[in-house]
C-alpha cells in the first residue's frame, strides 16, 4: 500500500545554473496520481527550464546538469534524455507543433508505434518490411481520443486541420502511449479559440479523471482556476507560492506573478516626473510581419524626454514594435518623429533622424562579434554619421581613426565598467552583461535623440542588469534623451519607467504610469481590458 | 604543452605542416643534386606571377561572399584586355598599361553582374560561383573564335580567323615586370619589379580596408545583420568587393602571361581559381577572414612545394609526382578550409 501514498513526481531542491547564472533555486513540489497542477510565472521565471529537467532535454546536461533530486514513484530517477523519460511515462506537448502535414491525424497519433502485420517479405528481410495493420492503427487512435473526449477526425489529414485540432492530435499522440501517467503541457490554449480552449481544459479534467496527472503552464489565469487542483507560482527561478485553486484569485496570482515587492518601493523610489506636452515620436496602426513577434496594430505617442516602458508576455508582439519601426522586418504604419514622418522599412533613415536601437538578439544583431570591440562600438557612429574618421584629399578617403576610436571605447569601458582585457579584446569572448553593455556603447556613441531598447537585461546577471538599467536612467535623466524600453520583466519596467504600455495580441492593451501597482499590469497582460483593470 | 598548443592554434595546424614539408624539401635538394639557389628563384618568380590572383580573393572574402571560384571571370576581363592589347600592336611596356587599362572595363562589368547573381544566392555563393567560373570559360571558348580578331601575332595561321589557344607575349610585356629591377646574388634571382608591382596592389587593399567603406565591407562579412541594422547597404558592399576581386584577378592573370610567356586562351582559366583559392587558405585566412600577411604566407608556401616537389621527387624515386602531389595538396586544403568554420589564423 505504501507504493500508493507516494507520489507520482516529487522534486527535491532542484537548482539549475547557466554560466553561473542561477535560473533555478531551490525547487520542491509533488504531484499525486490524476492532479492537475497549474504552473504560472513570467517570461524567465524558470518554468521551461524546470521542465525540461524533468523531460531529460540535451541542453541541460550541455549546460552542466541540474542540482537536487528529482523522484518518480519515489526513486530518483536522472533522465538522460527524452526518451528516458517518454519510458518512464511522461509525456510533454511543445507550444510549437511536431506534426507531419501530409499525414492523418490517426498516422500522426501512432507515428513509429504503428501495430504492424508481418507480410512474407518480413520472413527474407525482418521487421523492416512488415506492413501497417491499418484497421488495428484506427482503432487505437480512436481509442485515444476517446480516452481525451474531443470530437477529431482520425482521417483527417493534418495540413487541412484548424490549429485546435492539431493541438487535440498532438495531445492524443501523448496519451496513446499505454505507460502515460504524467502530461505537461505547454501553453496549450495560446493558440487556440475560446470555444477549443474550452474543449481542451474538458479534455484535461477527462485525463485527470482517468488517474493522469497533468502539468498545465498557461498565461490564462482563468483557465488554472477552472482546471487545476493547485497553482505553482514561479518567480525568478523560485516557487514563490503553492496555492489552493479553489481558494485564489486572478488579481492574487497576477500579484504574485509580477511583483516582487508590492509595496510602493518601485514608485516611491522614482519622483513622478511631469511629461512633457511636445511628441516626440507617434506611431499610428504600426503592422510589423516579426515572425513569432507580430504586430497587428499599435497606437502610440511617446512624450520628449520620456522614459517608456513596454511590456508584455513573450510572443504578444511587443518585440515587434522597435524591429518594426527600425525596419528590420516587414512593416508599415505611420510613424511621425517630430512631426516629420519616417518611411518604413529604410534602416539608414531612422538612424539618419537620430533613432538608435539596441536590439534584443545581442548575438545576431547586436555585435560584431568576431570583431575588436572598438569597431563594435565606433561603427555605426561611424557609418551613419562620419565620426571617427580622418579625411584625406578633401574628403576622397575616409581613413578610420583608431586614436578617436580607440579613445571613445576606453571612455565606454570605463563610464559602463565594462569587464575586458583590453578595447581589442574580442565581442564574442565577452560575457553576456558585458555584451550588452558594448551594445548600449554602441547606441550611446550615436548619440541619438530617441533610443530603443530592446529586452536589455536578457540572460544576465542580477549585477550587470543594475548596471544596465542604471545607465539606461542616467542617460534619460541627465541628458535628457527619449528612451523607449521593452522588457518582459516588469518590475524592471517600473523602477525606470515614466509610463509603462502592455502590448497583448499585436496591440496595446493600455498605457498606465509606472506608479500604478502591478496587480494592474497583470491583469493587463493576461488580456482583461482596460476598464476592469482600472 | 599548453604553449605548444596556443601556438599550434594561432599558427594552424595544416600552415605548420606545408611550412615543414617544404623546409624538408629544401633540406633534402642538395643532396639529390638540385641547386637551392635556382629553386628558390623559381619560387620567387612563380610568387611573382601568382600573388596577385592570390590577392584577389581578399575583398570578397572580408564581404563574406566566400572565396571567389569564379575567378576565371575575371581571368577572362584580363584575357580580353591582353588581346585587344596585341590587337593594337602596340609593343612594349606600353602594351602591358593598355591591357589593364583595357581589360578593366570588362572586369567592370562581369564584376557588377557576378556581384548582383551572388546576391541573389546568399549562403550558397561559393557552388554558384565555381559554375559561374566554368561556364563563363565555355562561353568563351566560343567567343575566342568568333570574336573579329586579326593582329597575325594571335589568330590561327591557316584560316585567319579566330584566336590561338596560346599566344606568345614575346616582344609585347613578356617579362617586363620580371626583368624590371631583377637583381642577381650569387646563384638566387630576386625580381623586385614583381614584387613591387604586387606590394602596390597588396597596400591598396590593406588602405581600402582601413577606410569608412572598407570598414563596411568587413562588418557585413563579420556580420550582415549587424551591418544592415547599423543602416549599411549589404548587397552594395557585396557587389563592390566582387568587382574589385574580379578586376584583381584581371590584373592577375596580366601577371602571370608576362612572367609565363604566354596568354593561355580556351580552356585555360578553367582551373585558374584553384590554386590561388588553396595559397590563401595555406596562408591562414578562413571563409570569412583573409589578411594581406595569409596571402603573402599562403603564395610561398604554395608555389614553394609546387616547385620544389616535382624536382625534389624526380630526383628521389625517378616518377613523376608533382602533378599527384599538387593536386593532393590544393584540394586537400580547399576541402580542409571549407569544414571548418573558425577564425582565421594570423
């Protein structure tokens, strides 16, 4: 009897480092037989990780392994791989499809585990020419989405499927495995309608029901409350709160999700600036084509001298709106900078008006990164505005200066402590915070009039991250240059900030003062409107 | 151990071992009965007449179109300006101005349209420009008989129509940067005005690259995205470093007829691109790294074995080795550089 009071997942004080940054700590929970736990936390906040800890994923043995025990039935088990752990009867739906478009959704479900008849070819060549018994592989399928309770055509081919149905596939595909007792899904309804959402959490409470434990990770707190039997709220890398859903509530768990500290530290901490009447830059119906990223209609004025935020979970576009303007993707829209309007898609014409853009793909965009970083930090001051540069025979040859260049590095190095052997050490030898910080050299040395930024404290550390956002304050404050910052951390967003503007589903959901507490971020970003938060 | 192996990886491992095969060589040739003197001479020459096609592959390299296979395009600007050259009788060091001042329109030109074609296939350049190589050499070969030709020096003697497959450079520009400060110690022969020649071209391309468009160029190699966010048209820099690579190797082949002799006309920019492509990786650069010391490194220490081992071996084992071993030597190290993708070894 005592096999079943254990419970079916435990984890142990798990922790889980990347280059030394800790994006784990210290987490503990159990998950019983047919429990539904919902899992919830900002972008970052450690829940994919965790999860593919759990799932035995490549990159964290790559990245050195994990700390703590995780316990199955109570032995502790290390999963080498995911396939250890498909054997071990947990199953996993990835926010990004796994599907073959030309196939049926029953082939799909039964993909390499298809039931097979031995034909006379078997006798001279083996398993390899056995044929699919394809009566048998209907059945079984069928069985599967029975056993789910959603209405699928097993015959219908994947690539004719609303995305619903493709979600409904992959799901039955986990569940067809006889071993599965554990589902994690991940952000299954973020693509779906409210109506197949619907479906799918009916479908979750009929897995449950059957003895299935279910992780659900969902930005949708109403559907953890109509679901989960207990909530785990993750914040940088911890479980901040294990809560009863029966006995929590959207604005507690929005609370919970984004505040670090809810008491008016933030707001207090930063006088409230008064805004200037003049626009700076209006951005009128911005469309942005950002693959992963889209922007589907942004309405924005940003005053002068303003410190704006952007917000937002990941995938809701706010990305979109820098990489739009600046003309790196697909876009269009009106854009107006000091009443003089900027053609779209022309990357010299915003930096030609003084618009300088620190991306948030520091690796791709950013650096150069087998280049000195000198050449990563004069460069574009360089090319767009002739700095640096010695003239020879009346202008005819521009001859780089490395005495200027080089002294305008050792000036940046210094003013952000950039850590560096020397200004001709090498951007890609670089640590992250560091890469970031040659980043906003590089936008600084610009001097631009209005500045993106684009998630600048991504995978860096707590100390480099205060240096960044310290920078980032001073240059608005003392010099009094436009910033507009995106970030999906919000607290971040509130202690820099003037005004801080949630983007969700391609526009923005509203624009509020930093001041404001950051339940009503929250609920800003999980999709209520604009009313009910206020 | 560790130093050894910092210096194994700063130097590169292949360069370290051409280096020693080659000074081996040389240990050994005195006693098969070679002078070391003349060897070395031959080295310099061939250095002479090949550097500048070498030279060639930097521009496009640093723009990050790869190593240029399609060289024999701007062999073949070369080859139409050495004929109109002849064609107008001119003789002399005169004629060897003419040729590059005729050639470089037409280097111009191919350049430009190479330039637009590999824009159009990033991330493949380096197939696509081997078949615009060799399929701008077979349209040539057409070209070369139809094109209305008739200085006698160059067509063929029984018909009067249509070029030779070889024509002499004697008594137009054979020799005349070779012959140009030629200065003689002892048994060696050090041809200054080659070197000269190519130390121009090789300080035109090191200063192009010190400038606020060479700079450009570099970043959109290093990195295109980087370089189209910091607002740099990418396909115009791209385009520009290959019609300076074609133009280089235009003026290269001009080079080479006047140290060889001969303007070899027909099939003979065919495989042109393969030992200039295999000297410069020898010398250290990579796909996307080359400086002027890897191309200077890369033409000795390819032309040395391509000197040395065929008289070396004959001498040893009385075979021909040396078109075996050239052959191994120049694929081998094209084959090397393009698996690896790291940094260029300085």
């Amino acid at each position: 009897m005592s096999e079943m009071t254990k419970p079916l997942l435990e984890m142990q004080s798990v922790s889980k480092e990347y280059n030394g940054n800790p994006v784990l700590k210290d987490v503990n929970f159990t998950l019983k037989e047919g429990e539904v736990l919902g899992l919830v936390g900002e972008n970052g906040a450690g829940k994919s990780t965790l999860m593919n800890i759990l799932f035995g994923m490549d990159v964290i043995q790559q990245t050195g392994g994990y700390g703590g025990k995780v316990l199955i039935d109570g032995k502790e088990v290390k999963f080498a791989s995911p396939l250890d752990a498909l054997n071990a009867g947990i199953g996993m739906v990835h926010q990004e499809f796994s599907l073959l478009p030309g196939f049926t959704a029953a082939e799909n479900i039964l993909l390499n585990r298809e039931p097979e008849n031995r034909s006379v070819l078997s006798l001279v060549f083996g398993p390899r020419a056995n044929t699919i018994d394809r009566k048998t592989l209907q059945k079984k399928a069928i069985d599967a989405i029975t056993k789910l309770g959603v209405s699928l055509d097993s015959d219908m081919l994947v690539s004719e499927m609303p995305v619903g149905h493709k979600q409904f596939t992959e799901i039955s595909r986990e569940i067809s495995k006889s071993s599965i007792r554990l589902l994690v899904l991940d952000e299954p309804t973020a693509v779906l309608s409210e109506k197949e959402a619907e479906m799918l959490l009916k479908a979750i409470r009929n897995l449950s029901a059957q003895g299935i434990a279910v992780i659900f990770i969902t930005h949708r707190l109403q559907e953890i409350l109509d679901v989960c039997n207990k909530v785990i709220v993750m914040r940088d890398g911890r479980i901040i709160s294990e809560l009863e859903a029966e006995k929590t509530s959207i604005p507690e768990m929005a609370k919970l999700m984004v505040g670090r500290e809810v008491s008016a530290s933030a707001s207090s901490k930063r006088e409230e600036k008064k805004l200037s009447d003049d626009i700076v830059l209006s951005v009128k119906n911005l469309w942005v084509d950002m693959p992963g990223e889209t922007v589907k209609d942004v309405n924005l004025e940003v005053h002068k001298g303003e410190f704006l935020g952007i917000g937002g979970l990941a995938g809701q576009g706010k990305i979109g709106i820098p990489n739009g303007i600046m003309g790196l993707y697909p876009s269009g829209g009106k854009v107006v900078l000091n009443g003089k309007e900027i053609p779209l898609g022309d990357t010299r014409a915003c930096l030609d008006s003084s618009i300088a853009f620190v991306s948030e793909d520091r690796r791709g965009v950013g650096l150069l990164l087998d280049e000195s970083l000198e050449w990563n930090i004069a460069f574009p001051a360089m090319q767009i505005q002739n700095k640096f540069l010695k003239k020879y025979l009346g202008g005819l040859i521009k001859w780089r200066d490395q005495g200027a260049i080089k002294a305008v590095t050792d000036k940046y190095i210094k003013q952000l402590q950039i850590k560096c052997t020397s200004s001709k050490q090498k951007a890609k030898e670089l640590s992250g915070g560091n890469q970031q910080k040659i980043c906003l050299a590089k936008a600084f040395a610009l001097e631009p009039k209005l500045l993106f930024v684009s998630e600048p404290t991504r995978g860096i550390d707590v100390g480099a991250k205060a240096l960044v956002l310290q920078a980032l304050k001073e240059y608005n404050s003392k010099l009094g240059v436009t910033i507009v910052m995106i970030s999906s951390e919000l607290e971040e967003l509130r202690q820099c900030c003037d005004r801080i503007a949630i983007v969700t589903d391609g526009a923005i959901s509203g624009i509020l003062p930093a001041s404001r507490p950051s339940e009503d971020f929250g609920m800003l970003m999980v999709g209520k409107s604009k009313k009910e938060a206020n | 151990m560790e130093k050894v192996r910092s210096f194994l990886a700063s130097f590169g491992l292949p360069r370290l071992i051409i280096a020693g095969f080659l000074l081996l060589l040389f240990i050994v040739a005195p006693f098969v009965g070679i002078r070391v003197g003349a060897s070395i001479s031959d080295t310099l020459a061939r250095f002479g007449m090949n550097s500048i096609m070498v030279l060639a592959m930097v521009p496009m390299i640093h723009s990050g179109c790869g190593l240029n296979f399609g060289l024999p395009l701007g062999i073949i600007s070369g080859l139409l300006g050495a004929t109109l050259s002849i064609e107008t009788g001119v003789t002399g060091p005169l004629s060897f101005l003419l040729a590059i001042l005729y050639s470089t329109p037409f280097a111009l030109i191919f350049g430009w349209g190479y330039g637009k074609l590999l824009n159009r296939v990033k991330g493949s350049e380096m197939m696509i420009a081997t078949y615009v190589g060799f399929s701008s050499v077979a349209f040539m070969s057409i070209m070369w008989l139809i094109l209305p030709y008739s200085s006698p020096t160059m067509v063929w003697g029984y018909s009067g129509s249509g070029l030779r497959t070889t024509i002499s450079t004697d008594g137009f520009y054979s020799q005349i940067l070779h012959n140009f400060l030629c200065l003689k110690v002892g048994t060696i022969e050090i041809s200054f005005g080659e070197i000269l020649f190519f130390a121009l071209f090789a300080f035109i391309i090191w200063a192009f690259l010190h400038t606020k468009t060479g700079t450009a160029m570099t970043a959109v190699g290093s990195n295109p995205i980087f370089a189209r966010a910091s607002g740099i048209s990418v396909d115009r820099q791209r385009t520009l470093s290959v019609i300076m690579s074609t133009w280089l190797g235009a003026l290269g082949i001009l080079c080479y007829q006047q140290g060889y002799g001969f303007i070899q006309l027909y099939q003979g920019p065919m495989y042109m691109a393969m030992p200039a492509v295999s000297a410069i990786l020898i010398g250290g650069a990579s796909v996307n790294k080359a400086s002027i010391p890897n191309v200077i490194i890369g033409t000795i220490l390819y032309q040395g074995i391509v000197t040395m081992t065929p008289s070396v071996m004959n001498n040893i084992i009385h075979t021909d080795m040396s078109e075996v071993l050239r052959i191994i030597v120049s694929n081998g190290m094209i084959l090397y550089a393009l698996t690896r993708k790291s940094g260029a070894s300085r």
